[in-house]
C-alpha cells in the first residue's frame, strides 16, 4: 500500500507520521489497497472543534473511498476519518459481494430504492477545483461508485459508448444519466 501524507499549515511530526502509518497499515487487513492519501490541515474557523481536519481518500482496484472529518485535536480526527473510512469499506465489500449474486436488472432495482441524501445550499462560488482519472465503467457500476461517495453525481467514462458521462441522484430518489454529444 502507497500512502501519501500531505499537510496544509501544520508540520508532520514523527509521532504524527508513525501514528498514520499505524493506523493505516491495519485497514489493508479489511481490503487490498493500492493507494492511500490523507490530506492533514489547520483550517482558521470560528469552532476550535472543528479546526483540524483529517481527509482520506483510497483506491481499490479501481474504486475510490474517501472519508473527511474535523475535530480539535489532529488524533482525534483521523481516528474519525478512519472510522467512517471502515464503514465504507464494509459497505463496499457487501455491495461487491452482493453484485456477484443479483443480475444487473436486480442490480439497478435495489439501487433505486436507496434512500436520498439531504443536500446543503452553497453561496454559488466555485471555493474548490478538482482533477481526478475518468475510469471506464458501465452506468451500475457508475451509480455503485457515486454512492460509496455519497455524492450527488459522478463523471466517468461510460464503457458501453466509450463517452465521458454523468449519472445522478433525481430527487424522486431514481438515477439521470447524461451523455454529452457533439453537434
């Protein structure tokens, strides 16, 4: 497993760094990771509660699991990442095993039952950019991938037509897939 420590206004202790170290090597029992990045940060906010940050994100064979918490102390946060991290992980190897037993049109019935998530308002600013791989994969797998995020939507490269597509949560709890065509 490949772990990456990044740090945004804070030094990376040995303590710091072995503490991660530890507690990161135990969750290859649980899955086998190919990567894992944990982002460390001391943001300025009104709540020292919610100062120290700690942020995971893992790559399984070609999935990705990421997991963010705040708290006051840097321990405390990334033993809260983890936690939430281990949930995913258990939810993700159900899902895959379940997959190996239900058709894809089962597949695709269960995933519309799924409950909808509550959505925050923004102020309308784009506060973050992100760049990430686009994967080809089939649209269930797409749907399967997005909620292991537990995001709204998801970009990947549909396998089927071979274009960059979207899929999305509806508010009446179905899926939208969008497929762009250049005219």
């Amino acid at each position: 497993m490949d772990i990456q420590l990044n740090t945004r206004n804070m030094d990376i202790t040995p303590r710091l760094k072995d503490y991660v170290d530890k507690k990161l090597n135990k969750l290859d029992r649980y899955l086998d990771i190919d990567e894992v990045r944990v982002d460390l940060a001391v943001e300025n906010t009104r709540s020292n509660a919610d100062r120290q940050v700690a942020q995971l994100t893992m790559w399984t064979g070609g999935t990705m699991l990421r997991a963010e918490e705040r708290a006051a102390d840097i321990f405390v946060a990334i033993d809260a990442a983890l936690n939430k991290m281990r949930r995913q992980i258990s939810r993700y190897k159900k899902r895959r095993q379940d997959r190996r037993h239900h058709t894809e049109e089962e597949l695709l019935a269960e995933v519309d039952v799924l409950e909808e998530e509550e959505t925050e308002e923004g102020s309308g600013e784009i506060v973050r950019i992100k760049r990430f791989d686009v994967l080809p994969m089939a649209p269930p797998e797409a749907i399967e991938q997005m909620e292991l995020l537990g995001h709204q939507f998801f970009i990947f490269l549909n396998a089927e037509d071979g274009n960059v597509s979207v899929i999305y949560r509806r508010r009446d709890g179905n899926y939208g897939l969008i497929t762009p065509e250049v005219s």
